[in-house]
C-alpha cells in the first residue's frame, strides 16, 4: 500500500492526445459490457486492435489498482498473454492519454479508481481549453475579429 501511494505522490504522466468516443450506455447492466463500453468511450479500441488488447491490458490495470499493485511490462504480457512489444505499443497508448502513469519501470492507473480517473481527464481538458480560449482571444484581437453580439447584426468588412 505505501508503494502504491508513494508512486501517486512522485509519478510523473503527460498527456498529449485524449480520444473520446460518444457512444449509447448500454442498457443491460452487465460487468464486462459496462467496462467495454467505458474502455471503449475513451478510444481504446482501434480498428487494428482486432483482439481488444489494449482493452486487455487495461482491464489487468483496473484489477491490479484494486489490488493497490504495480505491474511491469512483462507481467502485463504474461497476465494478456500478449507479447511484449504489444504491451509497449499499447501501454504507451495509455500513458499518451493520461489514462496510466509509469513509476520505476512499472505501471498503474494514474489513479486509485474510474470516477477519479475520469474526473482528472476532466481537469486536464479543461487546462487545454482554457489555453485554448486564451490563446483565441488573443488571436481574435489581434486579426480584428469581432465577438458576435447577438443583439444587433454586424456586417464585417475588409
């Protein structure tokens, strides 16, 4: 338990690309369908991943948080029965989306359930579209670009 908490407190992650999927909620409450579809609603599933192992490999991450565990690559293959390569390639996927952080070698969610989980990606988009509304305003400013003021019709001109 101290590991796990101590790799919450010093892990360092970054995200750089977030993919999110709108899709219908399942209607029948079902474990593995509720997890496919929320697997599913954060882009882990590809065309080319015609065995669902980044889902694979995803699920193992969701147990070993519940087990408060960390996991290197190779358990992740052996516990997938997915080569090594394969793990990398989706593991970096992973990381990549913010979903799961790297600590001394080994892996976990980047944090300790779903909902917070969520919650966080939540957070991080935010900070994006912030910057990006900063960086809108400024760039509106300075091309001359009127707010539509939806009292009164403007005509722009060049």
């Amino acid at each position: 338990i101290y590991l796990f908490i101590l790799a919450q407190q010093t892990m360092i992650y970054e995200f750089r690309r977030v993919t999110v999927i709108k899709t219908r909620k399942p209607q029948k409450k079902d474990l593995n369908t509720d997890l496919q579809w929320f697997s599913e609603s954060l882009g882990l599933f590809s065309q080319r991943d015609k065995e669902r192992s980044c889902f694979r490999i995803f699920v193992e991450l969701v147990k070993s948080a519940r087990r408060r565990q960390l996991l290197s690559s190779d358990e992740l293959a052996i516990k997938t029965n997915l080569t090594r390569g394969t793990v990398i390639h989706h593991i970096n996927h992973l990381v990549e989306s913010g979903l799961v952080a790297q600590y001394e070698g080994k892996y976990m969610l980047r944090v300790e359930n779903l909902e917070t989980l969520v919650t966080e990606l939540q957070r991080d988009l935010h900070r994006v579209f912030e910057d990006l509304q900063s960086m809108a305003k400024e760039l509106d400013a300075e091309l001359g670009l009127l707010k539509r003021d939806n009292t009164k019709s403007k005509v722009m001109s060049d």
